[in-house]
C-alpha cells in the first residue's frame, strides 16, 4: 500500500511538472509574439515615412519626415536591445554600466513620448517632478527601460477616458523614490506579488490588454541591479501603484547580474 502511495505520488508531481512545461513554453511563445508585434510598430512606421518620401517625387526630404524616422529607427533599436538584455538575463551576462544622472531630467525627458499616446485614449498624464536636479548614481538606460515598462503598463491597464496617469519623483536621506500612479483595473491581491514572476499574466490582464508577461519580472530585475526595491500597491477598480526605491549612492561602477539572481 505505501509503495503504491508513494508511486502516485510521483506520478501526480510528474504530471505538475509536465504541465508547467507547458504553460512555460506557452507562455515564452506568448512572449516572442508580442514582442515581434512591438517591433512591426516602428518597423510599419519607417516603412510608410520612407514610402510617403517615394511617392511624393519632390527630390526633397523634410525635416519633420526625417525626424520621423530617425525617432522610430531609435525606438526599434531600443526595443531589439531590450530582447537582447532579457537573454543576458536568464544567462547571467546582463551588466549594469552606473553613472551620476540627473533623474529628474531623464524622467522629464520620457513625457513627450506618452503624451500623445495618453490624450488619444482620453487619459491625462502628469508628471510630478522636483523643480531642481535629482543626482544619484544609476545606469540611465535601464532606468528608463523600467519606467517606459511601469508607464506602458498604467497606459494599456486604464479604460479609455477612466482617468489616467500620474508619475511622481521624490526623496528621503538616503534614496530617491519613483512612483507609477494609474486609475485602471488594478490588480486583486492574491496576485500583487505573482505579476513579478516571469512570465506571469493574470487572467484579467489578458482579456484586457496583449503583452508579454515578462517586463515586470525583468523591472524587478533592474531595480535589484540597483540595490533598490520595488513594490506594488493596487485595488481592483480603484487603481495600481508601482513604487520604486533606489539608493542616491550606492557606489555602483560596473555591476553583473549573476544567474538565479
């Protein structure tokens, strides 16, 4: 009798194990197709400016159309290095290349690019900011890999003309603190601490919104990089907060993520 107990047992854990390669690999295929759907965007964009230049048969460029494309050139350069930092992650090769930044400037630097992506769903978005610079020693880039996630996010999980956005920059003796604001569906919590696992979406997320699953997890990431943390305070219907806490400094130069962690 024991010996068959402990056989089906290890058949049952046999089977969770099967089907949580399953939903792995589902959820690593969801991912590689919203990501090729983000990169068709700028990709779609390039093409058409270029196709608009064509057809015009001016022999002239203008500058707004070549802006344009340069905007959008960058944006798919962004986004293709953005794939190949979550590949350095799950190998232990990602870097973090530290450096004195003005936060401030660098938040205030990312409103023109929601803006208008906001006002097209009838939402606001405000940005919060100190009037003078911000220092702290921080990789810029993968800062703003992680508020262009947490924006992105309040972005797509608040309903048309519901609100809106808000992004605010404060800080005590010893960190700087970024909070995401949004007035969208929120997350219930039994799930605030799973959004950060990879790969995760909840249920609500999906009939809501197409994504990928895995920038929260790989913002945690980022933020660990920094000696920082991240948290999330939500209430369905109601709205989410994401808060990010970062050292001023933490006498980071260069620093490697290393595998598991």
């Amino acid at each position: 009798r024991k010996h068959y107990v402990v056989q089906r047992e290890k058949a049952a854990e046999a089977q969770r194990e099967k089907e949580n390669e399953r939903r792995l690999t589902e959820a690593k295929l969801d991912f590689f197709a919203g990501i090729s759907h983000e990169l068709r965007t700028p990709c779609f964009l390039i093409s058409a400016q270029i196709e608009e230049i064509v057809n015009s048969g001016s022999g002239t460029v203008s500058v707004g159309a070549l802006k344009g494309i340069y905007r959008n050139s960058l944006k798919l350069n962004k986004l293709i290095g953005n794939v190949m930092d979550i590949r350095k992650m799950e190998t232990g090769n990602l870097n973090l290349l530290a450096r004195d930044t003005d936060v401030t400037a660098l938040l205030r630097s990312l409103m023109p690019d929601y803006e208008g992506l906001c006002r097209q769903k009838g939402l606001y978005l405000k940005f919060d900011l100190p009037n003078e610079p911000l220092l702290a020693r921080i990789d810029p880039d993968k800062i703003e890999f992680i508020m262009t996630n947490l924006i992105t996010n309040a972005y797509k999980y608040t309903p048309s003309g519901k609100g809106g956005v808000t992004v605010s920059l404060t800080k005590d003796d010893s960190c700087f603190v970024i909070k995401v604001n949004d007035t969208g569906i929120g997350i219930v919590k039994d799930m605030q601490e799973a959004i950060f696992n990879p790969f995760f979406r909840t249920e609500r997320g999906r009939k809501e919104s197409v994504g990928d699953g895995i920038g929260l997890s790989f913002v945690r990431k980022l933020v660990e990089l920094h000696d920082g943390e991240i948290s999330v305070e939500s209430e369905v219907n109601v709205g989410t907060t994401f808060i990010v806490k970062i050292p001023l400094d933490n006498k980071l130069n260069i620093r490697k993520l290393k595998s598991g962690g």
